[in-house]
C-alpha cells in the first residue's frame, strides 16, 4: 500500500495565481494552518520552469511551509472533460476500453494526452465515467516547475471538482480566478463538467458579465445536459476567486433568473486539492487509473528455475542446428550456388527498382510533421477552421483562418507560440466577416522547426 502523506500542502492553479494551504490529517478531517496566495502568471511555468520553481520556492521559504509533498487543483481552462459510457465489467476491462476509445476519439491517444476517470451515475444499465485529460507535455512541465520548488508532486486533479465534492445534488456554478466551471451532481457523483469562460474580475461593476455567466449556465445545464436525461435540480454558487459578498450576491440574483433558487458558498479550493488526496476512486492525473501498471515480479526460485528452463533450452536448440548443419551443408550451398547463377540478370534488375524507389522511403517531407504541428494546436474550445495554409521550402508559413469569436483566436494563437516546434509566430491581419460580421478573419505567419534530434 502507497504512504500516505498525513502532512502536505494543497494547492490551486489558475492561470493567474497560486493559493497555498498546509494542512495535516486525511479526507474532510485533515486541518488546515497558513495560507497564502502568490500573483504571479502562472503560464509562464509551461516556457520556464525552472525559474516559475525558483519564485515558487521562495515564496515557501518567506511563508515558512514545510510540507515537501503537493495536491494540485488545475483551473479548468486546463483540463479537458468528457463523459464516456461502458459495460459493466471489472476495472481491468474497464481500463482496457477507456484507453481504446481515448484511441478512437483523440488524436495521439494516451502519448498526447493523461486522462484519469472517476465513477458517475449508473445510466442505462451501463457503467458512466467522468474522464479529464490533460496534455502529456503540460503534465511534465507542471511536475518540473514543483520539482524545482522543492516539492514532490503526489496528486493532480481539477479545481471543479475538488471544490464540489460533498455539495447537494444539483447544479454547481465554480467561479476561478481566470474562469468559472458548471459541474453537475447526482446520487453524491459528478456527471457532468463543463468550463465556461468568465470575466471573473468583471463580475462586481459589468451587469452583462453576470448576465452572460448566467445564459451560459443556463444553456450548458438545459441544453448539453439535458440531452441525456438529467435533471437540473438545486443550483449553488461556489465562490473559489474570492470575491466579496455583494458580488456573489449579484451574480447569484443573476443566475437566479434562469434557475430559481441559487446559494452561495465560499470555497477554498487549495483546501479542497489536499483533502481530495488519496480519496478512493478521484481524480489524479499523476496516479491514473488508465496508466499501464508493470507486471508483478516473480518470486526468486521461480525466476532461477525459469532461467533454467530457457538455458536448457537454448541447449538443445544449439545441439540440433548444428546437427542439420552439418549433414546439409553442402547440399544447402550448392543450391544457393545454383540459384545465384541463374538468377544474376533477375537480381541486378531488382537492385535498379530498389534504388530508384529508396527515396520514397528514406526522408519524410517536413511538411507533413509541421500539419501535424498545427493540428494538435488546435483549441478544444471554440470554433475554429483554417481556409488557406502556405508553406515555402524554407519552412516559413501563412496560416488563413476563421474563428467564431477573438476568444477562440487568441487561444489558438498563445497554442501556436507555446509549441517548441513553431517560432516566429505572429499575428499580421484580422477582420470581421460574415452576415453579421460575428465571424473573425485573421492570418497568422510562423517558421516551423522539427524537434532537436527529429530526422525526417
């Protein structure tokens, strides 16, 4: 059985902040001591983070923490949520067709993207799963910029989540630093999550963010959900950002119009990361319940008596050849011999075809590894499509797209800068299109770089 680490810090990540909590104790139980919050843009650990750990560390040693392990909570911007429904079987068969489907329905599959599941309500007689994924890559950068800090990362869940565990049954609106999630409860599980983007520092003097929180809210849950039977119920208002009291109160009024009846509820979510570690059956995309586990080792006389077996097989194995070599040796050569003369002609011309069909085979345009490039960075948010691409023979390229809104164009064009493989990324042109000019036209140039050590 895994330690279980009593003494931690639990941690929140929006794209704007770090809120720290120390806490001793397990489950709802584990007390909670200082606190703090760091301001600091927290993206910038996915370029640099080595440095985001060194700032990390020196906020620690100013706070005076002393936990060396960390639950992550990760806003939801970040992860990516997806309900998916199985037969009933046995979690090692259930593992087997998640990690099959994640194949089907994402490109890259498992090498791109960590996903971990947890349990939803039964539907249809078929077992439910609410998956998130994160990418590979942000994993690996999340787990250096906390190995840099000093801290050894031992859970890595979703914000949302975290802060939902244990509420009524119903509809949860969580409200981040950078963004707010719609979470959906039944039977005491989660069936649904859902980001929405929010101006949360907006909420308190913009009347129409509130209101564009609560449609929002409003369409996710009636629309999205209700396709597949569930019922709204109860609505609550999770304050995870901080805000004050007449804001939440606000945004709840606003809310209200669509729902009824909202409460509100302050919630801590660095708190809530450290108490959701080592729950049975939660998320934590560093323990995944779909990673591949190693084989159980074997006992050591077994191990000698296996060794034994194959040396004496391998024995026999050499005895034998040797026998029929000896015995066919000269009958083999001489049929080689007479092969080789009558077929001289046949072989030189099969040499000719090899040759002048080798370059097919020996180097992969680059072109092809910069689409793949482009594809995967694609925003999972928004509507986006490319309409014309031009790449020159120095690997330089003009991207034309189209996108539902400039949210979404911005999303694709920080994707793009944050690749290793694309550099020189800028943005040149950018018009309104469409009936109703809702539709942002815009052009993008860039200079791709196959990775170091990638031959083509």
């Amino acid at each position: 059985m895994a330690k279980k680490h009593t003494h931690r810090l639990g941690v929140a990540l929006t794209e704007r902040s770090v809120r720290l909590v120390e806490v001793r104790g397990l489950g709802q139980s584990a007390k909670p001591g200082k606190a703090s919050a760091l301001e600091v843009d927290v993206t910038a650990l996915f370029d640099d983070p080595a440095g985001f750990g060194r700032l990390l560390r020196e906020h620690l040693e100013q706070q005076a923490y002393t936990a060396k392990h960390v639950a992550v909570g990760l806003c939801s911007r970040w992860v990516l949520p997806r309900v998916m429904s199985v037969v009933k079987t046995n979690d090692d068969a259930t593992v087997g067709i998640v990690r099959l489907r994640i194949e089907q329905d994402f490109a890259g599959g498992q090498s791109d993207l960590v996903f971990d599941y947890q349990d939803a309500p039964e539907q249809g007689g078929q077992r439910s799963l609410l998956l998130v994924g994160v990418p590979a890559r942000r994993i690996e950068k999340i787990i250096e910029a906390f190995a840099a800090a000093g801290l050894d990362l031992i859970a890595l869940g979703a914000t949302a989540l975290d802060v939902t565990s244990g509420v009524d049954d119903g509809v949860s609106v969580v409200l981040e630093d950078d963004g707010a999630a719609v979470v959906h409860q039944a039977e005491a599980k989660a069936t649904h999550f859902a980001p929405l983007p929010c101006g949360t520092a907006r909420l308190a003097a913009v009347d129409a963010e509130r209101e564009r929180l609560a449609s929002g809210v409003l369409r996710i849950a009636t629309t999205a959900w209700g396709s597949t039977g569930g019922t709204v119920g109860r609505t609550q208002l999770l304050d995870a950002a901080g805000l004050n009291e007449a804001t939440r109160a606000a945004t709840a009024d606003a809310i209200e119009k669509g729902f009824g009846s909202c409460t509100i509820r302050p919630a801590d979510a660095a708190l809530e990361a450290a108490r959701r570690y080592g729950k049975p059956g939660t998320i934590n995309l560093i323990d995944s319940k779909l990673a591949l586990r190693p084989t159980r080792r074997m006992p050591g006389y077994a191990k000698w008596l296996a060794r034994a077996a194959v040396l004496l097989l391998l024995a026999g194995g050499v005895v034998g050849y040797l026998w029929m070599d000896v015995n066919q040796k000269r009958d083999t050569l001489q049929a080689e011999y007479d092969a080789i003369e009558g077929s001289a002609e046949r072989l030189t011309l099969v040499r000719q075809d090899t040759k002048a069909a080798a370059g097919w085979f020996d180097e992969r345009p680059p072109v092809l590894d910069c689409l793949l490039e482009l594809t995967h960075t694609f925003p999972t948010r928004g509507r986006i499509w490319v309409t014309s691409l031009t790449l020159d023979e120095n690997a330089s390229g003009v991207l034309n797209c189209r996108a539902d809104d400039e949210e979404t164009m911005w999303r694709y064009l920080r994707a793009m800068q944050e690749s290793s493989a694309l550099t020189d990324v800028a943005l040149h042109q950018q018009n309104t299109a469409g009936r109703s000019d809702s539709d942002l036209v815009f052009e993008v140039t860039f200079t791709y770089h196959p990775p170091t050590g990638e031959s083509h």
